[in-house]
C-alpha cells in the first residue's frame, strides 16, 4: 500500500485491519501479528518492526483486544480488589496501580460493598482477568492455583507462594510511642479499625510491645469502621469516661480514624493537642490540611499500589514466576496535634 493508498484507508472512515497495516509495511499478516503482539525479538529485524510501527501509526490501526486475547491468551485487564474506594487511601493505591501498569493493561477496580464482605476471586478470574492485586485487609489469601497470579498489598505476613508488598512500620511506630512517652503521656487509647487484617494487627501489635517498656503505662484499645462519622461517634460516646481515666493522648489506627477523633475532640471543645494529643499512620493528603495538622506515620498509598503493579507486570511477563516479597518505607510525620501530656478534667 503507498502512501495515497494510507491515506485513502484513512479517509474511507473504515476501522484499518492488520492486512492493511501488512501491505502499507510491505511484510506478512504473520510479522505483524508478532509486533503487535509484543514477540517479535529475535524474529523480526529493528528495521522491519520499525516499519510496522509506523504503518500503524500512520494508519490508525487500533488493535482488537478480543482477536489479541485469543493469539496471546491474555486480555490485558488487570483487577484491583478493594473494600472502599472512597477511602481516600484506596484511591492513592489506584493511582499508583494506575500509573505502573500504563496504557498495556487496562484496570478494573473490584469493590466488595459491605465492610466485612470477602471478595470473590474465582468470580474475577471467570470474568477474564490477568492477574489480581488484593488490598483488602480481612481477606483470606486465596489457597491453590486460581488461575492467575495474585499480589497482597499491604500484607506484613502471607502465604509464601504469593507476592506481596508492605510497610515495614517498626522504625517510625518506636518514634511515635517514644515522643508520646517523652512528652508525658502515660494513658493513652488506640483507635482501631473494627476491620481485621494483619497491617492493623501489626501497626497495634508494634504500638503495645513499645508502650510495655515504660512502667506505669496503660493502652485502651476502641474499635471502629474505617469511616469519619463512625470514628467521630464513638469518641464523642467515650470521651466522659476517657475524662475520669486520665487519657491524655489517642493513636488512631489510620488517618481517616483520626479525623473522626478530631472532629469529636472539637465539638466537645478539646484542644489538640493543648489537652488531648492525636497521631495516626497513613499520612493521606488531608491530614496536613485538617486543624490541627495530622501528626501521622507516613504509609505511602501511591508507592504501594505502584510496587505491587511493577511486581504483577513482572510476574506476568515470566513463564515461571517465582513470588517475591517488597518492604516500602515508613517515616513519622511530626506536625501539630502531639503536645505534653495535660490531664483532661472530669466533669461532673
């Protein structure tokens, strides 16, 4: 096909077909369909995949991902499966998913609903995905061959045959209990996620083994739903008798906990942190904007949902992958809701 004959491909308003793709590079159906289907090393010259290229491009060829999908088996849909997608770190993850798989694969984000509900993987993989990467504290790790490779996100422990990518949490978890301790706070209570999971377990786990090293000590666990009015509610309910117990400073399992806890503390007229300090994990955008600025350990949502695409682009690209495991940083973010410790006054 020459250039004219493109252009009249082009102008005809017809879907180019890879047959024109073959005659505008001069090659074989063959070659073309191994360019485009990404195996041509090693089996067609530099010079002959550049021609190709260009044809396609100056074709506007689109390739058919049904046809694609039946050459290479794959449909290029990769699926992220999360609780909540209107958490906002949730959707830092899929940002970062987003941005480490690129235009090759297309992204179906899986919500479960309700809070405690378990995903369905096998229904995923029925559905026809490549792989899956599973950030849903709670769940349980999928046991077997399902078909595809998983990768858990936010996962400090797991089954070895699966990839997964956490937060190695105990540095920056010693600084926090460590400036609370100094600062003078002795009763504290830690805001957790009424969901299970190993991250909170972990993070709750780290915050307890700390706070043990100082005698005189006490730590309140309280649960909750990962949502602000939950949080804010059962503050509100349990700031009296926090008031008699002599807390002075509460560690919220994630930020979103944390707000709920600001805006309680504020409706009830509770300075923080010049009469109740407040730290959180997760460092969500939000929380150097709220009043006062989060004081939060820095878990960053966008770093884990890129590694764990990189790791799930890899391991698809591999006839044989073997699973690996990826530690992402943690760093305290010191800014205004800690405080020395004041003892809230019991009201009558």
């Amino acid at each position: 096909m020459t250039a004219s004959s493109s252009g009249r491909a082009r102008a005809s308003g017809k879907r180019p077909k890879a047959t024109d793709v073959a005659a505008a590079a001069g090659v074989s159906i063959a070659t073309v369909s191994l360019v485009i289907n990404g195996k041509a090393a090693g089996r067609v010259s530099p010079a002959t995949q550049a021609r190709v290229e260009k044809a396609i491009a100056d074709l506007g060829y689109v390739v058919d991902s049904a046809a694609r999908s039946l050459v290479t088996g794959r449909r290029q849909c990769v699926a992220l499966v999360a609780p909540d997608v209107g958490n906002p770190f949730f959707s830092q993850v899929a940002a970062g998913v987003a941005t480490a798989l690129g235009t090759e694969y297309r992204l179906l984000l899986a919500v479960s609903g309700a809070e405690h509900d378990q995903p369905d993987l096998d229904q995923l993989v029925a559905f026809g995905v490549d792989g899956i990467l599973l950030e849903f504290p709670g769940a349980e790790p999928p046991s077997g061959q399902i078909g595809c490779p998983v990768v858990l996100l936010d996962e400090p422990s797991g089954p070895p045959e699966l990839s997964r990518v956490y937060f190695d949490t105990r540095a920056a978890t010693r600084e926090m209990v460590d400036q609370l301790v100094e600062l003078g706070h002795r009763n504290i209570v830690y805001l957790d996620a009424s969901r299970e999971g190993k991250t909170f377990e972990t993070r709750r786990r780290q915050v307890a083994n700390r706070l043990r090293r100082t005698p005189g000590t006490a730590l309140t666990r309280v649960r909750s739903d990962i949502k602000v009015d939950d949080a804010s509610t059962l503050v509100a309910e349990s700031l009296p008798d926090w008031r008699r117990a002599g807390v002075t400073a509460i560690i919220s399992a994630t930020d979103v906990l944390g707000y709920g806890a600001l805006s309680a503390l504020g409706a009830a007229g509770v300075s923080v942190p010049k009469q109740m300090s407040l730290v959180s994990f997760d460092d969500l955008p939000f929380s150097k904007l709220t009043s006062p600025a989060l004081t939060t350990v820095r878990l960053s949502a966008y770093d884990l949902g890129y590694a764990s695409a990189r790791i799930l682009r890899e391991q698809l690209a591999e006839e044989s992958p073997a699973p690996r495991q990826e530690s992402l940083p943690a760093m305290l973010i010191n800014r205004s809701s800690v405080g020395p410790a004041r003892r809230l006054r019991a009201r009558g």
